[in-house]
C-alpha cells in the first residue's frame, strides 16, 4: 500500500513537474516574442502556429512610410544623450498616432518609420485610416515644434500607397522579425522620397485616394515608373482643408 502511494505521489510529482517547465518553456518563449516582434503582431503569434507565420502570407495591405527632412543637420547639434530623447520622442509620436488608427509599425528605421494597415487581415478602411494617420502625424509633429521650439522647425514626408505585400516571421526562436515586403512596400518608399522633390508633407499613390474616395481633397502632381516592375504609377498630394489632429 505504502509504495502504490508513494509511486502515485512521483508520477503526480513527475507531471507537475512536467507541465512547470512546459508552462515556463511557453512564457518565456512568449517573452521573447513580444520582446523582438510589434506589440499588436506578439499576441496572434502566441495563438497561432508559429510554424504558419514563418511560412508567410501575401494579401493586399496599405504602407506608410514617413521620415524627418533634414535629419543630419539635426544630429550635428545635439550630444548622443539629446539625440536619443529626440529620436525617442518622434517614435513615440509614430506610436501614438499609428495605434489610434489601427495600424502597425513594422519597424523604425532610423529617423523614419515603416507602418502597416491591414495586418493581420485587410480591412476596406485601409486606406482611410492611413491617410488619417498621417494627418495626425503632422498635427502631432506640429504641437511638438511649438511646445520645443525647434529651429528651424521638425519636417518630415510622408508616403502611401496600398497594394499586395507579402508578411511574415523570419529568423529563429531566439530573433525573431515581422517583415513587410514586395513591390508595394518599395512604391511607398519612393512616394514618401518623391515629397522632398515636390517639397510637401504627403504624398499618395492614386490607387489610395481611390479606395478612400477622397478625389476632391487630391491633386494628381505626376505619374512615374516607381514600381520594381517599371509600372507607372499616379502620386497625388493633399489639398484639402487640413482635418484637425
């Protein structure tokens, strides 16, 4: 009797012990995710194979791309202490402004910003809300040139355009990255280069003043091969009355 009890009690011991460790092996792995992958992307990885992120998917999605003008003159004055709270500061703008309108930052780079609307699946406002984001992004950057001062002023551009992308999980457990690619991305890119030429804050492709119909608040400004394939591609800018931020 006394060693059936006590052959209960280490099997009983055994799977405690078991499921302590698979517990502890799945919070830290979750820890890690959400260390190296976008805050709203972390939660859908832990839910779902992990397996089927790696594999990656291609649906349509909305890019946004925005980056100071004139960064390198701003280094130049500040120490690496200031820089850091600068640069901190614009990220937690990008931040803000891309959460209240549900999107997602891919990743900084830099001075600059890549952010995705329509992830994990795409949504008919994509467009509507990129571009909503973007406006909030330039009221944001405004407050914060009158509440610092800056001289000469924080400018930035803007880029969006919307399209078929590819996204997914690349690496290992260990460094894990979300990565948002394909043509699309690298159209977005060239509208948000295009604004230093036209000398504007931001720049749309027609395929997303279309889908947000918004026509009476554009004007088309060129049509360029910007796409990898040589595809020419219409770049509206804003005209309308600037919503309020």
């Amino acid at each position: 009797m006394l060693t059936l009890i006590g052959l209960t009690t280490a099997l009983a011991m055994a799977r405690s012990r078991r499921l302590l460790v698979r517990e502890v092996s799945e919070t830290a792995r979750r820890a890690n995710l959400a260390r190296f992958l976008p805050a709203e992307i972390a939660p859908l990885v832990g839910e779902d194979d992990l397996a089927t992120w790696r594999q990656g998917r291609r649906q349509q999605g909305t890019i946004l791309f925005i980056d100071i003008r004139g960064f390198t003159a701003y280094a130049e004055k500040l120490d690496p202490a200031r820089l850091s709270i600068f640069i901190s500061s614009f990220r937690r703008r990008v931040m803000r402004a891309t959460e209240a309108f549900g999107g997602v930052v891919d990743k900084f780079i830099g001075d600059g910003a890549l952010v995705v609307f329509g992830i994990p699946e795409p949504q008919s406002d994509d467009c509507t809300r990129a571009i909503a984001c973007a406006h909030r992004l330039l009221a944001l950057i405004d407050r914060w040139n009158i509440k610092r001062g800056f001289d000469p002023p924080v400018r930035v551009g803007i880029g969006i355009h919307s399209g078929e992308l590819y996204y997914g999980l690349v690496g290992d457990d260990h460094r894990l990255e979300f990565t948002v690619l394909g043509d699309t991305v690298n159209v977005a890119a060239k509208i948000e280069q295009a604004t230093k030429r036209f000398d504007t804050a931001l720049l749309a492709s027609e395929t997303v003043v279309l889908r947000a119909r918004q026509q009476p608040s554009w004007q088309a400004v060129c049509r360029e091969p910007l796409g990898g394939r040589g595809e020419h591609v219409a770049v509206f800018v804003y005209t309308g009355t600037n919503p309020a931020g």
